[in-house]
C-alpha cells in the first residue's frame, strides 16, 4: 500500500493516533520495568504478579514489531522528536500550573489564613524560576539553528 492512498491530513491523522498508541506502549513497558516508585507527592504501586508483568511485556514488545510492520507497509516514516521540546514543553506547563498556585490564585478556592501567602508563594517563586530556568536552558539557541541549516 503506498501513501498516495492517504490524502497528507489522512497521513497526519493515522501517524498521530499510532503515535500515541506507540507512546502508550512504550510507556506502559518502562513503568513495568521501574516497578514501583516513591516520590515526593506521590508513590506507584503494582499488584501485577510477575507471570502477568511478564505476559503484557511479551505483548508490548510484540504489538511494536507489528506497528513497525504496519508503518512499513503504509509507508509512514517516523518524526524526529527533540529531547529538548519535550522538556522545554513539559516544564512550561509546569510553570504555568506553578503560577496558578499562588495564594492570591488560591482564595478562589476558599478562605485563606493570611500567613499561607507567606509560606506557598516564596516556594512557588523559587519553583516556577526552576521550571523557567530549566525551560530556558532547552530552548534551542542560535547553535542550534545553525546546526539545521
């Protein structure tokens, strides 16, 4: 089957579905191989015996060779990715879910004691910065434009 039987939007539409189904996958499998995990405002647990893990495995690395297969035969190609939008992206929404954490954003929610201005919002500042910080230091500078040309 050639791409000619895909109008360029049909092309756009199917690689953006495989994408996320892909991405889903791939996902699913390193969350399988990092097992449970505790962070800060949250921690990952699994029930999932290790008979159950490994069969999903075997089923997530079976289903990536057929969508592989199935790109060939379509003719879709994959789409470079930057390493670089994905954090620079990723730390923007964090800065912005940031800023609407501040306690003047909070009231909206309820009453506030008037020391909790005193407490979040010198810790959002220093977060957001970070998050801005880390956004700044992935955006692609003028070596980098000079590297696509």
């Amino acid at each position: 089957m050639s791409e000619s039987l895909l109008t360029p939007s049909q092309i756009r539409a199917l690689h953006s579905s495989l994408l996320i189904f892909e991405k889903a996958l791939r996902n699913a499998n390193r969350l399988l191989l990092e097992g449970e995990e505790s962070g800060v405002f949250y921690y990952r647990k699994s029930k999932i015996s290790s008979q159950t893990r490994d069969s999903i495995q075997r089923i997530i690395q079976s289903t990536l060779i057929e969508l592989e297969e199935f790109a060939k035969m379509i003719g879709l190609k994959p789409l470079a990715e930057s390493l670089e939008s994905n954090i620079m992206g990723e730390m923007s929404i964090s800065w912005e879910s940031l800023e609407e954490s501040r306690s003047k954003r909070m009231k909206g929610y309820g009453e506030l004691d008037p020391r909790v201005k005193e407490v979040i919002d010198p810790a959002i500042n220093h977060f957001a910065k970070i998050a801005l910080d880390l956004c700044n230091l992935t955006m692609p500078g003028p070596e980098a434009e000079e590297d696509e040309k």
